[in-house]
C-alpha cells in the first residue's frame, strides 16, 4: 500500500507540472491509450511496458525475511518493481497524469492500485491450493485482462466524454 500510495503522490506531482490539456484532447488520449492497453492485453499489439518482468528479487531470499518481504512489498506497490499482467494501471497512470486530479483523488487510485496488488496473493493463499489456484488463474487471466481494461475504457469514456 505505502508503494502504491507514494507513486500515486508521485503522479499527483508530476501532473501539477504538465500544462492544462483542453478536455477533448485530455478525453481522446486517454481513450486511445485505454483501448491500445486492451489492444495489448487481447494480444493485437504488442509494445513493452515500464516493468522489471520478474516476481521476487534473488536478494529477497538472502537478507532478513521480515525486511525483505515489507521491502519487496512496497517495491511490488510502485507497480514498477515486478511484473504487472495488466496494460490497466498504465492507463490510470496516463489518466492522472493528464488530468491533475486533486490529491484525495489521486491518493484514492494508489490505495486502488495498492488493494489489487494485495488481492492476488491473499486470493492464491485463502484457496489453500497455490499450485491449483495458479492454474486457474492462467487459464483465465487474458479474459480477466480484456474484461478490466475494457470495463476502465469505457468507464474512461464516460466520465471524460459527459
């Protein structure tokens, strides 16, 4: 929570630096970004994104497991730290940055982010079957993707085109 919250802060910041963009400007970019994002996650394009593609850093299992686990923990809440299954955060990232929402505003979407970081893993280990829970997820995760980032499109258009 406290990475995702601290990039959200960083995010507030930056937009506070990027000059007033018109409303229908601000609408189509992040709308066109929305739908290259699903356009990416449905495998139609492909384009890196601002990630390290790796789950746990090797030096996590060598130094104290309480301060690696909490460090890993805030690292993995920036969303730049490990990788990301969705193009859906970079997105929101795009639709901060260009909007300069007030800071309750942006705080809210990094306790958002920092909630569904936490989700996955709360949901593999409450199944009790890691291994089995992981499979599933697999098998649906593109549709899970194409569903997000669908559902974040359009509720983008709608808030940024009314």
């Amino acid at each position: 929570m406290l990475g995702a919250v601290l990039s959200a802060l960083v995010l507030w910041v930056v937009s506070g630096l990027v000059p007033p963009v018109p409303d229908t400007v601000l609408a189509s970019v992040v709308v066109a970004v929305a739908v290259a994002g699903v356009a990416r996650d449905a495998g139609l394009v492909r384009f890196p994104l601002p990630q390290n593609a790796r789950q746990v850093p090797r030096n996590v299992l060598t130094e104290n497991v309480a301060r690696g686990s909490l460090r890993f923990g805030f690292e993995m809440g920036t969303g730049v730290r490990t990788y990301v299954s969705s193009t859906v955060p970079y997105v929101l990232v795009v639709a901060l940055v260009l909007a300069g929402p007030g800071l309750l505003t942006s705080v809210a979407a990094g306790v958002g982010f920092g909630l569904g970081r936490a989700l996955t893993p709360t949901a593999r280990f409450a199944s009790g079957d890691g291994e089995t829970w992981d499979g599933r997820l697999h098998t649906h995760l593109r549709t899970i993707k194409l569903v997000a980032g669908s559902a974040v499109a359009a509720a983008l258009g709608v808030l940024l085109f009314t």
